[in-house]
C-alpha cells in the first residue's frame, strides 16, 4: 500500500513488523535436499561459452528521481575528504521521510497502477523476460526437473537458460579468496534498549575498520535504510561497496512482474536518496531467483550476486528480539565456518575462492562474524565480493573507484572498463 498522509516517521525502527524473517533457502527441506543433491551436477557443468558481449545491453535507471545530496556523505571513491568520510561513536537516529515510498516491509500493492512503476514497465523488453510461471511452495512440487528457468531454489542454478543475461556471481574466482558479503542491514534492533542496540551498527562497521579497515559488500534492504539511514551512510562512508536487497525482502519469484519493478525501483531509490548512488549489484533474499527475475533485475541495471557458502547465521536460535527463533545453535553454524578454515588449512579448499553469506542481522550473527574476522583475514585474502570480481565500479556512479584483486577491472557484464583501480 502507498503510504497515506503526510508519512513522516522517526527512524527509531519502531516499525518493523514481525512479518520479518531473515534469508536461507525459502524452500521447504525436500526442496532443500533436492537442491543438495543437483548441486555436483551443476557444478560439473562447464562454463557457458556464452560471450559477454552477447549479453543483453544496460541502460542507466533514468526513471530513478534526483535528490539533493544528503549531508556528510562522501561522493566518490577515495573520498576527497577523507576525515569526513569515516564518522566514529554513536549514530543519530535521524528522522526520515516515507513520503513517496510504500509501507515498510511489505510488497507494494497495487504495484502495476503505480505511478513510479508504469515508466519502467513500459521501458523493460519484455521480450527478454523469460514469462516463467509465478512460484509457491506447491509449484516447487510440479517444477520441472529440466529447469527451465534456472530457478535457484529448487536447483541452486546459476547459469541463466538464456543467454543474453550473465550468470550469477557466486564464487571468487581465485582460490584462497574470501568474498566478505553481510546481508540485511543496515542493523538496528526494535525495540530500540541499550542492550539491544550494543548490537545495531556502528559495532561491525567499528570492527572492520580496526581489522585491517576490512571492506566488505552490504547488501542493503530498502525498508531497513528508512529505520537507520545514518547506519547506511556509516558503511558507505567506510568504503564497504553497496548493493542492493529489495524494498520489503520477500521471495522474488512469487511476485508478478509490477511487484519485482517495485521491489526493485524503491530500494534503488531509497539507496540514491539516502547514498546518492545507484548500485549496479542485488542478491535476491533466500537466493530466490530465476530468469525471469534475473531479466528484469538486468534491465533495471543490475547484476545477480548470490553464494557459494552459507554460514548458516540467519538460522541460529536464542536471540533474544528478531528474527525469532532459529533451527540451529550458535555452535553449529561456529562449526560450520572452523571446518571451512581447516579444509583450507589442509590444502583441500584450491579450486577457486568463495563468496560467503553472512549477516549483520541479530547478536548471533554479529558475534559470529566479529568472532572469526581475524581468522579468515589470516588465513584468505579477504575483500568484496565485487573486489574479487574485478568490479571497480559497481555504481551507475562511475567516480567510485574500488581497489580489485586482478589488475584488469570489469563492468558487470564481465567487459574490460578501461579504468585503472588500485590493486588489494
Ligand atoms: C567456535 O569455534 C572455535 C574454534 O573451534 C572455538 O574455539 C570456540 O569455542 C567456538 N565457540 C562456540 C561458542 O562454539
Ligand atoms: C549474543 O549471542 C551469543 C551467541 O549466540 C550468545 O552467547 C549471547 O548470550 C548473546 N547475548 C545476548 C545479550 O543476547
Ligand atoms: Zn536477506
């Protein structure tokens, strides 16, 4: 629903619903298992000769508003005030406009009437946007076992079935590489206490800078930039590379084609409200994808980046607020990331680097995340998933120029840009 009146609301999180729920395979366990057990397969299968230049061209999101530049916020990268650019201490809760966004954590309704959404449908080729059925939980049963959408969740395919849309990023491609990817931030805790809030940003953001000024990719979700915007500008400021998780984090392939734009446009705009930037990178919540989302998330300007490795950390149980409770403990999904580290230990882990899911999401998930960061910074070269990637530039915004780990930088289409991007 559009929001009514005036839409003010203070940004003290006061509105997250308990409709929320974090990512993880959305898929029943059969799905899961399923999935499991076609994954060697896809592995196996070699690399679509596809060459990058066959692939669909972008446009810049024109339909995207302009907004005055937001205060403190650095507009470019480096940064041309560097001192500026890395805030410290206690983040204001700064109050926030809803006027022109729908309600926070939920679908937009009535997205096909809506005014903003109109131009981009009619600018999407519909054509290239495979008509791939509307998903359930009950479709998952009938889906065919030929996977002709290359839908992620019932078969964890990464390699689109059409070939002018780029395969999913979902490993460094350099062995002993570790993609740092946090999910579903920016975080805040409701209700907001003193001891909720020990959790809620800056604390990462503060430990990765004392680590080495770690960068890492945030995938921001729409709904939670409106409860923390200050939070959002923090790890912006800090050189973390943003990319985008939709408006109200729902399974994208049980939307229509309205709902994905929707999904889509208000968490691009919300990020060039609040950021001034316009990410050229998403990763669909539950890894919920197929080509039919991939084409309209490529049109709209961006490319699919999902994982290869799952902490499992949305998952853990015994927090005390939100997300509720998990399937798993704390020790398990600890086990998880120590086996990984000791397969690389052994020399068991050289075929390629990894892109791993993690969250900054609840106490559990910052714990863990904080607990191993030394580790993996010994034992991998960690960066961005896009770092690895050779994305310099993963904003429509090309003045932000990221260090990479090869010397040659690409766009998301995997194309030479030309640019010169320091090396990690
Ligand atoms: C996490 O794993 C490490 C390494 O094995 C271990 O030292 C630590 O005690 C574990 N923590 C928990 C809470 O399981
Ligand atoms: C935070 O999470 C850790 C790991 O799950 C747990 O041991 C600890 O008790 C939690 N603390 C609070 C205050 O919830
Ligand atoms: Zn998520």
């Amino acid at each position: 629903m559009m929001p009514s009146g005036s839409g003010i609301w203070l940004g003290s999180g006061g509105i997250i619903t308990s409709k929320w729920v974090p990512d993880g395979p959305r898929a029943k366990p059969i799905a899961i298992a399923l999935a499991t057990l076609l994954f060697a397969t896809i592995n196996v299968q070699a690399a679509p000769a596809t060459k990058s230049s066959t692939y669909l061209p972008q446009a810049s999101p024109k339909w995207l508003p302009s907004f005055p530049k937001q205060k403190n916020v650095i507009t470019s990268w480096p940064p041309s005030n560097p001192k500026a650019a890395l805030p410290s201490g206690p983040l204001s809760t700064a109050s926030f406009s809803l006027e022109g966004y729908p309600t926070m954590n939920e679908v937009v309704t009535n997205a096909a009437k809506d005014p903003n959404i109109i131009p981009i449908m009619k600018a999407i080729d519909w054509t290239k946007v495979p008509s791939a059925p509307v998903t359930s939980d009950a479709y998952g049963d009938e889906y065919p076992a030929s996977d002709p959408y290359c839908w992620w969740t019932q078969t964890l395919c990464t390699t689109p079935k059409i070939h002018y849309i780029p395969p999913d990023i979902s490993i460094c491609p350099k062995a002993g590489t570790w993609g740092l990817t946090y999910d579903d931030g920016p975080m805040y805790y409701w209700p907001v206490t003193a001891e909720n809030s020990k959790w809620a940003e800056p604390n990462l953001y503060d430990y990765l800078l004392k680590h080495n000024d770690q960068k890492a990719n945030l995938f921001y979700i729409g709904s939670k930039i409106i409860g923390a915007p200050a939070a959002a500008q923090r790890g912006f400021n800090d050189g973390h590379t943003i990319c985008a998780h939709t408006w109200s984090h729902p399974s994208m392939t049980t939307l229509t084609n309205a709902e994905v734009v929707a999904e889509f446009y208000y968490s691009l705009r919300m990020i060039k409200q609040v950021l001034g930037i316009t990410p050229k990178c998403w990763r669909p919540p539950y890894g919920d994808v197929d080509d039919r989302i991939r084409a309209i998330a490529w049109q709209m300007g961006m490319r699919t980046i999902i994982w290869d490795r799952d902490t499992n950390d949305w998952n853990i149980n015994g927090d005390q607020v939100a997300p509720g409770p998990g399937a798993i403990t704390y020790a398990t999904a600890n086990k998880t990331v120590d086996n990984w580290i000791k397969s690389r230990e052994e020399g068991k882990d050289n075929k390629n680097g990894h892109i791993v899911l993690e969250h900054e999401l609840s106490n559990s998930t910052i714990t863990l995340a904080e607990f191993w960061l030394p580790t993996i910074q010994k034992e991998y070269q960690t960066m961005p998933a896009t770092a690895c990637n050779n994305i310099a530039q993963p904003y429509w915004e090309k003045q932000f120029i990221y260090p990479i780990q090869g010397t040659v930088a690409v766009d998301t289409n995997g194309e030479p840009t030309g640019v010169k991007a320091p090396q990690i």
